[in-house]
C-alpha cells in the first residue's frame, strides 16, 4: 500500500486486483459508506468477490479509508512526474506495427504495464486503468489524457485497419465498479 502510487480507490484496486484483493467501501447506502468503513475482499478467478470481507481496521498495518485518503493525497504529488512513461509506451506500441487491443496489453506487459480494465454492471468497458511496476505509478485513463481512454484506444486500434474489437472480454479485466 506504501510502494505504488495510486490517487484513487479504483486505481488502488486496479494493483491489488493484480494480487486477487478488493478493497471495498461500500455502496451509498450501505452501513460501511455512511460510515467511511473499509473491508478487503479476497477475489476468485473472475474477479468476482469470494468469501468473508475482512475489515480494514482488524488488520495488522489498518490500511483503513482514512489512511488511504492520506496516501492518495501524498502521492498526487509524484503522479504527474511519471504519466509520460505511460503515454510514450502506449505511443510506441501504436508506432511499430499495426496492434490489436491483446496484442497492445501483451507488448504493455512486456514492458512493465498491466491494463485494467473496468466494466459497468451491464458489461460495457467503462475505463482502462494502467499499473506501472517499473515506476510503481498507477493512472486512471482519464488522468493521462483523451488519448488513452476506452475509446481513443478502440479508435487507434480501428485507425490501424484491425476490426473494432469487443473490448468486454480484453485480458486482465475488472468486474467491479
């Protein structure tokens, strides 16, 4: 929880998801929300949530929402110094060769970036998440520009003559919200 950077409980989840883990505040009108509580959840081989949450505050670091919220705001700080490793990788991919979307998340996974990606309750991908482990800096799409979205990448990889691709069934996928 100290050693990547993350500025947001959804891009926290995109490291721990890499490590079977979810980090769950609750729904707006659950007891854990309304009362800025925070479980971890272990997770099965389709992401989805499996066996007994176990509360931030019973384990041994507290890795509580409060202690994240603090880590979210002193790693905004080193945030911005490591977007353009991302971007220039992204970048590159789309420069050598045509690329189809899993050929993209391998060649970002060659180079020390897992995609993640996440999907509304119906199955629409909604956001890409990328996990630096190099720098150890995880990025929202939006964070690093209109480029790197959901559909900018569907639209680059459509510009490189490949057919669109459904991008619900893209590897490394996150079924939460």
């Amino acid at each position: 929880l100290t050693s990547y950077k993350y500025t947001s409980l959804p891009e926290l989840n995109a490291v721990l998801q890499l490590y079977n883990v979810y980090a769950n505040g609750g729904g707006e009108n659950s007891r854990t929300f309304k009362n800025k509580g925070l479980t971890y959840h272990i997770l099965d081989k389709n992401n989805k949530m499996h066996g007994v949450p176990i509360k931030a505050s019973s384990l041994y670091n507290k890795p509580t929402l409060k202690f994240l919220e603090q880590q979210f705001v002193l790693n905004q700080n080193y945030h911005s110094s490591y977007q353009s490793r991302v971007r220039n990788t992204i970048d590159l991919a789309f420069l050598r060769q045509k690329k189809s979307l899993s050929e993209l998340v391998q060649l970002l996974n060659k180079e020390g970036i897992n995609t993640v990606f996440r999907k509304t309750k119906e199955g629409v991908l909604e956001s890409i998440t990328y996990v630096d482990h190099t720098t150890k800096s995880v990025f929202s799409d939006d964070v690093l520009g209109n480029a790197y979205t959901v559909k900018a990448i569907q639209e680059r990889v459509a510009l490189n003559g490949l057919p669109a691709q459904k991008m619900t069934t893209a590897t490394n996928e996150n079924s939460m919200q």
